[in-house]
C-alpha cells in the first residue's frame, strides 16, 4: 500500500514549510519514527519522522523548496513483499559485467552553506561562519579542505576550525632558526562576494525591522547589585546539581524577579492592537537563546503559576531542546514579555530590540565584580560587590519613561530583596 507524505502544519499560523534536507532517498528503506526529513518555518526547523515504515518510491519536492501544508511531498510504499515483486528485471544487452548506478549525494546541504571545490575536484560545504574564520586566518581551500568535520554529514563546525588554527600555531616550527624575524608581507586573493541570506537570517531581519517600524522604542538602564545570589548559587550549586542532574544558574532568578515586576506593571505585559490596549492574563516569558544558525525565543508560558524551582527545570529544558532543534514551532509564539540574556557573552549593557507584539523586553548584562560605594548606618564605606546592568527597552507608545524607570526599579530591588531561604 502506498502512503502519501504531506507537508505537515508545524502551527496555527503556518501555512507553508521549507524542505532544508532529506534523510533518504528513494529506493531507500525506513522505519515507523526514523527521521525522514528536515523542515523549515519562519520559527524554527524541524525534523520530520516516518509514519510508517517501508521504502521510498517517490520524493516530490527538492530542497529550498517552499511547500504549502498538506501539499504531498513524498510517497512510501509499505508493503515491501508487493514492491520486490513489482520491480521490473534489467535486461542485459551488451555487456556481461553488473552495472551499478551511483546513488545521488544524500547529504543535501542547508541554504546557509556555501560550496568549495578544492584543488582535487572535490566538493564541500561550509558554513558562512566557517568561511569567514578561514578568510582571517589565511586557510585556503585546499587546507580548509583537509579539516576532519564533526558535525552532521562530516560538516566542519566552528569549533573544527577553531580547534585546527590552534592546534596549528601551537605547532614547532621547522628548519633553521633565524636571527631575526621578517614578517612575510600579507598578499589576499579574496574579493567581494554575495552571499544569499538564509532562511532563518531573513526570518530575524524581517521581524527586527518591523519591530522598529512598529514600536517606539526607549532604553533605559540600571545597575544590580548580585552579590547575595552569587554567593547563594556558589554555595548551593552543588547540592543542586546533585538533586537536579543540572547547575544552578542565574537566569530563573532574573525571570522570577521579573515576573513578580510584571504582576505589579500590567502595562508591560501587554500589546497594542491600534489604539486598543490587550492586557494579558498570564505571563509568557520569552527566553532569546542563540543558536548555531541564529537565534529563536521560546516561550515559558504562565509563568506566574510556576515556583522557583518550576522556572529552574523550565528554563534548563527549553535551552537544551533549543539547541537540538527539538523546539515545536508553537513554542515560539504567545510570549507577553522577553528577556535577552546577552550577559552570557561577556557583554555588560545592551539595547535589545522588542520582540513582537510586546511592548517590553529586558536585556541582562553579564556580573562583573567591582568596587562601589556602600552606605551604612556608620558611614559610607567601599567594598567589592558583583554588579549586573539591566536594561529594559519599551515601547513608548504604552509606557512612558516613569513607568519603565520604576519597572526596572521594581525588578532589580526584586533582586537585591530576594527571599534565598525559601526558594526551595
């Protein structure tokens, strides 16, 4: 019997998908749940698994392709007893030796890879971020080439290359020594080149634009002082991560804070519809997590139902599902408020753009230790307190700058004041 295989719906506001990459070819068998292909929406990239298993007879549509939803895109033959039988014999004409046809490349690479064909003729693909590092450091094809790849299909990630220009300036130096150093002078073939965004770079262009198209946008900043829940997350990490199976971090703290800033600032958890204010009944918190191929923001929906350790086990599940695409596209819709934990990367103060339909978004900066001024009732004196900007950006339309400087306020003396004895 033969099944058809549609463009499955992955949401309620998705109409159509993307096929990035098949995982079989025709001819080839599968099982009930084996991955079949992979799919791409606007939100996120998906992997689609079998519905029943068989062979593969027809595939209907190529990658890049844009499919609507329920369109059929492949077909699978499940009686495979009937398929062998049907199978018509070759005839042979004129040679007496077997011929064997060469199966296409299965590896069929996604938008965001570029071809390079080395010296030998032989093709492979990079990543933009791989090519630009190459660029850089000097590595020509036929180096680049060479690079044993660990990703998916052999791939060479950012962290081969990486990993490779290392181990290659560590490496000695061959030949005589020579007394003294001469530079060689830098000679670059590179020229300009156009490089086609990819799906999900256009996805976050379209989205960043219309956002600054749509909301006006205001920024303002505050300094937290962190010094108690570092020390907390210092001394109860351990036993935690015994309980748990994963680290304490400081983001449910951030989002705790921020929720209970969000209970007493309506105006922030809502969004505009013309001149119609839509204030929300849950809190949805959109959490930014950067991923290899750019960057999604799930949801942790109703999060004022949720005790400490919910947002804990909340927070660990969505970054780790994020980052092996195992995110389901209405995972990414529904958010009332988001926050963009830049500080992750080392950066102290950010401006983050708001994400669309909310009218706020907060951007955290990464701890730095540092000397300031603490008042006392004996004095001023100066200590060496772990401190963290935040930013919170808003849309002025709603919120005015009052209201986002007593929010911000709000969320960091949530922060400072924050009952650690009880969290757990």
């Amino acid at each position: 019997m033969v099944i058809d295989i549609v463009m499955p719906k992955m949401g309620e506001s998705i109409v159509d998908g993307t096929i990035i990459e098949w995982r079989k070819m025709v001819g080839d068998s599968i099982e009930v749940d084996e991955i079949l292909l992979e799919i791409g929406t606007d939100k996120v990239d998906s992997e689609i698994p079998s519905p029943n298993s068989g062979i593969i007879t027809e595939i209907l549509a190529e990658p890049n392709d844009v499919i609507d939803v329920g369109v059929v895109i492949a077909r699978i033959e499940t009686d495979v007893d009937t398929l062998i039988k049907t199978q018509p014999k070759i005839e042979q004409k004129d040679s007496p030796e077997k011929v064997t046809e060469i199966p296409p490349d299965k590896s069929v690479q996604i938008e965001s890879e570029q071809k390079v064909v080395s010296s030998t003729g032989d093709k492979k693909y990079y990543t933009p971020i791989v090519k630009s590092i190459a660029r850089k450091e000097g590595v020509g094809q036929d180096e680049l080439a060479s690079i044993a790849g660990s990703g998916k299909n052999n791939r060479v990630t950012k962290k081969d290359i990486l990993s490779y220009l290392e181990q290659r300036s560590s490496a000695p130096a061959t030949g005589k020594k020579s007394a003294v150093f001469v530079p060689a002078p830098i000679i670059s073939n590179l020229k300009d080149e156009r490089i086609e965004m990819d799906k999900m770079r256009r996805s976050i262009a379209e989205h960043m634009r219309l956002s600054l198209d749509t909301s006006a946008h205001v920024h303002l900043m505050n300094e937290v002082d962190m010094t108690r829940i570092v020390n907390y997350v210092d001394e109860k990490n351990d036993s935690f991560k015994i309980r748990e199976g994963f680290s304490l971090t400081y983001t449910p703290f951030i989002v705790s804070a921020c929720v209970r800033a969000l209970q007493a600032f309506p105006d922030m958890n809502s969004s505009l519809d013309g001149t119609s204010i839509i204030r929300r009944k849950n809190i949805n918190i959109g959490l930014a997590v950067a991923v290899e191929a750019g960057l999604i923001v799930p949801v942790i929906p109703q999060c004022e139902e949720l005790n400490f350790l919910g947002l804990c086990r909340k927070v660990r599940d969505l970054s780790i599902r994020s980052h092996n695409k195992q995110i389901k596209p209405e995972e990414l819709s529904g958010s009332t408020f988001s926050i963009s934990n830049f500080g992750m990367f080392n950066v102290s103060i950010g401006t983050p753009i708001i994400n669309q339909p909310n009218v706020g978004i907060l951007g955290v900066g990464t701890i730095k230790k540092k000397p300031v001024v603490i008042e006392t009732d004996q004095g001023d004196t100066i200590g060496i307190r772990s401190m963290m900007y935040l930013s919170i950006g808003f849309d002025h339309r709603l919120v005015d700058g009052a209201g986002g400087a007593k929010f911000v306020e709000t969320i960091q003396k949530n922060l400072e004041n924050m009952d650690l004895e009880h969290l757990f």
